[in-house]
C-alpha cells in the first residue's frame, strides 16, 4: 500500500503486478489451498464489509440502474464470455466456460473508489460504481454456484437453474437479515472494544455458513448481514469501539487482498508449466486479451442501452462503464473452483490476464478519461447536505442555550457558539447561492494546524522521557492513545 501512495496509484494494480511478480522468482514453494477453503476463508469478510459501506435507501433510490448493472448485465457478460472463450479455447467446454463467465462478471470497487478520493466525482457516479459491485458480487456468485453445480454434474436445466437462483437468493437475504438482527442485538449488549469488533468478524462468517448449510446463498447472506448492520451501526457501537472497528476492517481487507493476489502469484508457475503441456500458451494468451476486450466493450456498450440510466449523462455513462476493473471476488472465485472441472487451470489463467488488464490498463487511465470528460472537480455541497449540516448546527446552537442556563463556562459556551454559527452562516450561503456549492472554509482548520503541532511536541518530549528512564513504557502507550485519539479527531 505504501508503494501504491508513493506512486499515487491505486493499491489492487500494485497487488496484482507484485502477484505476476512472485510467480516470476525462481524456487518458490508451491502453495495451493484446498478450492472450498479459498471461498470460505476469503469470501465472507470481503463481502460483509462491501454491505457495511451500503445505504439501502441510496440503493433503493437508484434500483432499477443498480438492478440492470448488478443482474442483467452480469448475465450478459457471463453469456458473452463463455461464448467467447469456448470459440477461443478448444479445450474449455461449455460449463467450464460459463463458470469463467461468472468469475469476471463482478466488479471490484476498489481501484475506481481510491481514484475516486483524488478526483472526486459526481456523487452518483461513486453511488452506482460501488454499489454495482456490491450487488453483482452477490448475483455473480449465486450464478457461479449454479455454473460449477453444472460442471460438476454434466447436466443443465434452465427451468431448475432458474428456480435455484430465485430460492439461493431469497434465502440468502432472509438469513442475512436475520443474521443482522441477531448480530445487533448482541453487539449492544458488549461493553468490550476487542470482543465487539472479533463479533462482527465471526457474524460475517457465520452468516454464511449458516446459508450455505441451508442450501442457499452464503454470499447474499453475509452482505445482507453486512447491509443490516452498517444501517444500525449507531445503535451497535460507541464512537471509539465504532473508530477501532472500522480501523480493523480496512487492515483486514487490504490483508485478505494482498494474500489472495500472492496465492495466485505461487500457483502461477505450477499453472503455466501444466498448460505450456497441453496447449500452446501464447495462444491462450491472445484468447484471454480477447476475453478482456469483450468484458470491457459489452460494459461500455450497455452504459448506453435506451432506459438503462435515466437522467445520466453521457459523461457519467463512460466513467461507470470505465471504472468496471475486476479485482479480489473474482480472484478467489477463480481459485475456489473445484479440482474436479475440466479446465480449471484455463479459467486461473484467464482470470489472471482479465485482471491485469482491467486493473492496469482501466484502473492507470481511469484518472486521465475523468480529467479528459471534465468530470473531475472539488466536490460541492449538495443542498440536501447543506440543510442536513444547517439543521444539526442549529440543534446544536439550541443545546448551548440550554448549556447556558445550567451554568456551564462561559468561555467555553463562546468558542462552541463561535464555531456553530460560522457552520450555520457558510450552509445558509450555499443554500441561497452565495457560494458555487464549494464547502466553505472549516474555522478549525487553524486551530487544528497548530494543535496538530503542539501534539508533535508533546509526543517527541514523551518519547525523549521514555527513551532516558524516566517515564515507563505502558505509561507512555496510555498518554500516546489519548493523543493519537485527539489528534484522529482532528483529522476526520
């Protein structure tokens, strides 16, 4: 991740380059989970985390583009894909290759939403692009399911395979739901930072568990759960336990990223040297370019589709279709089909060039195209926003009156007071057009400057007590965490 902020790239096209990188040293040990392992140990806390992020009524307003990107959409890459690789690749027979169909239908966000922090962009583009992903991670795995079922069996029926989708699904959204309910429950009675947070790690995997012991949708489940508890995550946590927590799952998912990345890297030259046996490589090569050419046109070309997104803009059109990078779900989806399918090492292998061109080649251009369409531009305040900040400040202004009355400083009334009102003034001038909907200047923004200094200085003579014998090490830990916390505060 470091690398990826020097370079001032996203960090899965650093993950995926090292992951052709490892699979390039000599002697590696050769690594390979068991397929089911990969789904299980992966799968569920990259998906609960995905749903934690989610508004359910920011998705219900925009369902019928989410809908059409997240299920018709991915049904239609899955059809195109096979279609493609089964003319392509002699030795991929039609299941094995709808289940590559299904492994490169999901989106990743992550590259698009990175690129996204440096460049904002209108706040529906980032609404349909994550939410996308989301949605399709879930209907592309319920489909997968139903792809490697047929592989497995040699026999397919669209009426039954119709019907499995519906009851995966619904059953899988009924047991998260209930997953979530239970897990909030739970969560409000823990007083314990570290208990809570191990708690959510356990409901994303037991959320799946028990959906698939059920026979439905484990994946629906744990983002159902993961949706259920980020809407009452306010209930669940208090605002350390909730700052700790959202601390673990970044580390957690960056983690499970880079792993999954460097289990393929050490597959690859066991991979590569089993195919250079029975086919010729460069002209798998050349299939799997061609695959990633039809993944990417039939996302651009459906951005298009008459209906598909009402009031979108063409500018907006091409930044959704372009930021359609596959990443880590289609990884361990890849790595977690079954030994026992014909061409198991062609779908790695084609799974593995489909990344490194859409990460690369879409996620090192996606800057220049936002740039090039003027999408780009400091994000203003909407004035949804601005009457939703007016009337917290003004809420707030009311609580001091009442402060006021009970007695409390008379200093500190006046700093909070002076802070509010600037808060109030700056959202009355967006929201009469004062302004050009640029968030105005944060009156803390010194203070903050020169607090963040004095607590460089305080930290440096604690270290400086530490390091002489004068101040003990637990000591130091206690009084560092109430600074690191101040200054955290600062920050966001």
């Amino acid at each position: 991740m470091r690398l990826a902020d020097l370079a001032a790239i996203p960090y899965p096209i650093v993950l995926v380059v090292g992951g052709l990188a490892i699979g390039l040293v000599p002697e590696l040990p050769d690594v390979a989970l068991a397929p089911n392992v990969v789904f299980l140990v992966f799968l569920p806390p990259l998906i609960h985390a995905a749903g934690y992020q989610a508004s359910p009524r920011e998705l219900r307003a925009e369902l019928q583009p989410l809908a059409y990107l997240s299920v018709v959409l991915v049904l239609a890459t899955m059809a195109l894909v096979a279609v493609v690789a089964h003319a392509l690749v002699p030795s991929l027979d039609w299941p094995a290759a709808f289940v590559l169909g299904a492994v490169v239908a999901p989106t990743d966000p992550v590259s698009a939403a990175a690129t996204f922090t440096r460049i904002p962009v209108p706040e529906r583009v980032s609404l349909l692009v994550e939410g996308e992903a989301m949605l399709n991670d879930a209907s592309a795995l319920v489909a997968f399911r139903i792809a490697v079922a047929t592989a497995l069996s040699g026999s397919f029926a669209a009426d039954s395979a119709a019907v499995d989708f519906v009851v995966s699904a619904a059953g899988g959204i009924a047991i998260g739901v209930a997953a979530g309910w239970l897990e909030v429950r739970v969560l409000r009675r823990q007083a314990d930072a570290a208990l809570t947070i191990f708690l959510t790690l356990g409901a994303a995997y037991g959320s799946y568990i028990a959906a698939e012991e059920a026979g439905v949708s484990g994946v629906l489940a744990a983002v159902t759960s993961g949706i259920y508890l980020g809407w009452f995550a306010h209930f669940a946590f208090d605002a350390d336990t909730r700052l700790s927590a959202l601390s673990f799952w970044e580390v957690l998912v960056f983690g499970l990223n880079a792993m999954l990345f460097t289990l393929l890297g050490l597959q690859l030259p066991g991979l590569v040297d089993d195919l250079r046996d029975q086919l010729s490589l460069s002209g798998l090569t050349g299939a799997a370019i061609v695959v990633s050419a039809a993944v990417v046109g039939l996302r651009m070309a459906a951005q298009f589709v008459p209906g598909a997104f009402p009031g979108g803009s063409w500018r907006e059109r091409i930044v959704v279709g372009w930021s359609g990078m596959r990443g880590a779900i289609s990884l361990a989806a890849a790595l977690s089909v079954p030994l026992a399918v014909d061409g198991r090492a062609q779908i790695l292998f084609l799974t593995f060039v489909v990344l490194l061109v859409t990460l690369v080649g879409q996620g090192l251009t996606l800057p220049a195209l936002l740039r090039a369409l003027h999408v780009e531009g400091p994000r203003p305040w909407t004035p949804d926003e601005a009457i939703a900040r007016l009337e917290a400040a003004q809420a707030a202004l009311d609580r001091l009156d009442e402060l006021e009355e009970e007695g409390i400083d008379e200093a500190q009334l006046k700093r909070m007071r002076d802070l509010y009102r600037a808060r109030f003034r700056a959202c009355v001038a967006v929201i009469g057009g004062g302004t050009d909907g640029r968030p105005p200047p944060d009156p803390r923004r010194e203070y903050g400057v020169l607090r963040r200094d004095l607590i460089g200085v305080e930290r440096d003579t604690l270290l400086h007590l530490r390091n002489s014998g004068r101040l003990r090490q637990d000591v130091l830990r206690q009084i560092e965490r109430d600074l690191d916390l101040e200054e955290a505060r600062l920050t966001t």
